[in-house]
C-alpha cells in the first residue's frame, strides 16, 4: 500500500502479511510512516493506492488500540471501571445492562485492576493508566490490538509488566497484536517479527531475533 | 406558598432547568466547555433583548440565536471558542448587541433587568408549558445519545478511534446546550447561568465517580438550590437568583473540602 498526506507519500509500496495469532513489532524513528500505518489500518486514513484486507470484515471494524497518551490529568474524575466501560457498545440503552458489568469485569480482571476498579482514574499511576487504556480497547475481544509507543512514558519495570500482560492475554485470546515502538530490546523479549521501517522507505520483515545491530542503529 | 399560581409555575419550571442543567453540566465540565457556556449565555442575552425588539418573548429570541450561533459553529466552535481573545470577541460583540436592542425597544431598564438577572417568579403558565417541552427534548435527545456523548466527553481520544463520530456529536451537544442556556437563562438570567450549568456538576464530581452518579448528584445539588432558592425568595423578598447562587456556592464549597479531607 501507498499512504499519503497532500501530494507527499508518508509510506510507499509497503506490503506486509500479519498472521492470526503474531506478534509483530513496528519499528523506525519518527516520520517514517508509523501512525499513518496505523491510521490506514484503523479506517482513518484511506491508502493512496492498494488495500488492506482482512480475512473477515469484522476484524476491520473491531480494533483494539491503545494509544500513546490520553492527558488525563490527576482531576480526572471517573472510576477505572467507568472508564473502561465507556466502550461498551452492545446496546444503546443509556445504562449499563447486567451482561455488559460481567464483561467489564472479566477484563478487569484479565488485566490486573480489581484493586483499583473503583478509584479514579487520574489519581492511578502511569502503568495503571496504561492497564486501564488496555483495558477499555480490550473490552469488545478485538481480533487485532495496536499498542501506539503505549510504553514511551513508563520506567522499564513498568514496561515490562505491561508487554507481559499483553502477551499473556494476546495468547489467552488468540488475538494478533501490532506494537509500535523505539525500544529495541523490549520489541526482541515479547515480538515474533518485525517491521522496520525508514526514511527512504525501505521495508525490512523479518524473525525478531533475526533483527541485526547495524539495521537496529536505524531507529 | 403553593396556593399561589405564580409560585407553583415557578416551582414547577425551576424543576424542569434544574434537571437539564444538572444533567448536560456534567458534560459541560468534561468538555471543558464551561467558558463557553458563558459566551452562549451572552449571545442568548443579545437574543432576548432582540426578541423585545421584535415584541417577541425573550426565550423565543435567546432560542433563535444560541441555536443558530451552536449549529453554525459547530466543530470550529468548539476548537477556536476555546481561545480566550475569541470568547472575548464574541462576547464582547453580542453584549453591545443586547444593549443596542434593548435600548431600541420600550421599556428598557425593567427588561434588562429580568433577562440579565432572570425572573422565575414572573413565569406565565404558557411560559412553563414552554419550558418543560423544551426540557424534555433536551433530556430525551441526550439519553438517545448518551453512550456515545459519555465517550467522547470523557475520553475523546478512544471514542475517535473506536469509530465515534465526534463532529456530529458536538454539534449535537452545542445545539442542547444551546436550548438548556436559553431556557436556564428564566430562572438565573444569562449573567449568572454558571450556577445551574456547571456549579452542580463541578461541585458533584468531587463526591462521586461514576457519570451516572455525578449526573444524579448533580442534577440533586441543582433541583435542591432551586427549590430552596425559590422558597426563600418567596419568604424574603430577595432575589432568587442571589439564594441559588450562594446554595450552588455553598455546595461547590463543602465539596472542595471534603476532597481535601479525604
């Protein structure tokens, strides 16, 4: 696929397979074309020439994406549970149905938040934050999660609780997962595969371990 | 008190804004939307007094305009009204307008008065019937799109990319809010509509932390300083719209203590 903005192509003659069930990290310094990708996946942004295609159309319209910040401040008032209901979309009735609470809390469970269920969210830590966005683009069992530099903000503890969670629950759901991301040593201990991607838009796939140091000095 | 006619519409009609204001305040403060509240309070105002002119009622006037300004701003409204220089603009603009109209019609001192400081006691039982019909549509085309509103109000980010259209929601909104400011503006005129639009809810969400329940407590913080406010008007003689306000006050107060005391 070619994705663009105005006349200037971002990326240009990309093409990737992503399996069901693979962990793919996306890797390349800023401007390379990683949020347009991600962009053009997500249906916000239509590819200049080619196509994205699923295997079921209803992945398409069922993606988890976990962006890289929210600015919700320490003031921001609504409960971990709220906030992740607030992608329930079963229904359109304006309360929530006795279903929906069961499948709000067997995500909050799945991903470490009993303990801080009913606190608000701005008064959580960052890798609490992160679990709670987790959470929310989980809540519809997506077929296909992004995680968009989900990481950049957390210590390297954090960071490492976080991928482990998400590789723990891609397994349990035999869901893919895309993670965007500048650090390398992160993307080699939890990805299957990796893209790397330029500024003189060249694509490299290829096995994570197989990733070597001088293509790594790149990002 | 209540075997007066004037005092149940009153009561009756304060009822209705309150619920509305309680309700579309808790996504007003999580729009971060309070200023320009304020802004579509003062183009309601330019609206009433051009109603006099015209020798309409001033609600049918402050409607035309805040709901026309909403539904032309749209999106750009949203984004640009934030800057502080615009609101200053536009508030400036039609706060000249109001006085010019007023100026240009009869009796302007009493009516300046009545729309810039409200006058729920005046309310005729036509006026009433007006208020709760617009109330409820405010309150029904709100629930319709209340899942969709709770997402984009409180977490705008992950309601775009889950697909949410957040164009079409805030036009939506401006345009209820709109008709909540015109029909608010009865009861605590257009200077002071903060109080029922946003005091409530700033003041509910330091007590509770879900939406539903800020937005139960927080239309109960409003129906409860209207009510009062009415009752004390009544017994006193003072302005109704003073009694609501220092409630409104009072409740904000005592949650900004009970936030540091947790």
């Amino acid at each position: 696929m070619t994705a663009s903005y105005g006349p200037t192509n971002i990326i240009k003659d990309l093409n990737f397979n992503l399996a069901e069930g693979e962990f793919l990290a996306i890797i390349g310094e800023n401007g390379v074309g990683k949020t347009t990708l991600v962009r053009s996946l997500l249906g916000m942004l239509t590819p200049k020439a080619g196509t994205i295609k699923f295997t079921d159309h209803s992945i398409a319209k069922n993606i988890g994406y976990v962006p890289q910040s929210r600015n919700l401040d320490e003031e921001y008032p609504i409960t971990v549970k709220d906030f992740v209901s607030l992608n329930l979309r079963d229904s359109k009735l304006p309360w929530v149905t006795a279903n929906e609470k069961a499948k709000v809390w067997s995500i909050i469970e799945q991903t470490n938040l009993t303990k801080i269920a009913d606190r608000p969210l701005g008064q959580a830590s960052g890798g609490e934050k992160q679990r709670a966005y987790l959470a929310q683009a989980l809540l519809n069992s997506p077929k296909l999660l992004i995680l968009d530099e989900s990481t950049a903000s957390l210590d390297v503890e954090m960071k490492q609780e976080l991928l482990k969670l998400v590789a723990k629950v891609q397994q349990e759901n035999k869901m893919s997962a895309i993670f965007i991301t500048h650090d390398l040593p992160l993307a080699r201990n939890y990805a299957d595969n990796y893209l790397l991607m330029t500024k003189q838009q060249e694509y490299t796939m290829g096995p994570i371990a197989s990733l070597n140091v001088s293509e790594s000095e790149k990002v | 008190m209540l075997s007066f006619d004037f005092m149940r519409h009153a009561l009756v009609a304060g009822t209705f804004i309150a619920v509305i204001c309680g309700m579309m305040g808790v996504f007003v403060i999580a729009r971060g939307m309070s200023f320009l509240t304020h802004t579509l309070a003062e183009i309601g105002f330019a609206g009433a007094a051009f109603g006099l002119f015209m020798g309409w009622p001033a609600l049918n006037g402050m409607l035309l305009f805040t709901v026309l300004s909403s539904a032309m701003v749209g999106e750009l409204g949203v984004r640009s009204a934030r800057r502080e220089n615009v609101i200053s603009a536009v508030s400036a603009l039609f706060l000249g307008l109001g006085i010019l109209f007023i100026s240009l019609s009869d009796n302007s001192a009493a009516s300046a008065t009545s729309i810039l400081f409200g006058s729920v006691i005046g309310i005729s039982l036509g006026e009433v019937w007006q208020v709760v019909i617009l109330s409820i549509i405010v309150i029904l085309v709100t629930l319709l799109m209340y899942r969709q509103l709770k997402f984009d109000s409180f977490d705008s980010v992950g309601a775009r990319v889950n697909g949410i259209n957040g164009t079409v929601i805030s036009i939506a909104f401006l345009i209820m809010l709109a008709l909540s400011v015109s029909v608010a503006a009865q009861i605590v005129g257009s200077l002071l509509i903060f109080i029922l639009l946003t005091l409530p809810a700033a003041s509910a969400r330091y007590f509770v932390h879900s939406v539903s329940s800020m937005i139960a407590l927080s239309i109960g913080f409003a129906v409860a300083g209207t009510w009062l406010g009415i009752t004390l008007g009544y017994f006193t003689n003072w302005p109704t719209s003073f009694f609501i306000a220092t409630i409104e006050v009072i409740f904000y107060l005592s949650g900004l203590i009970w936030n540091k005391k947790r």
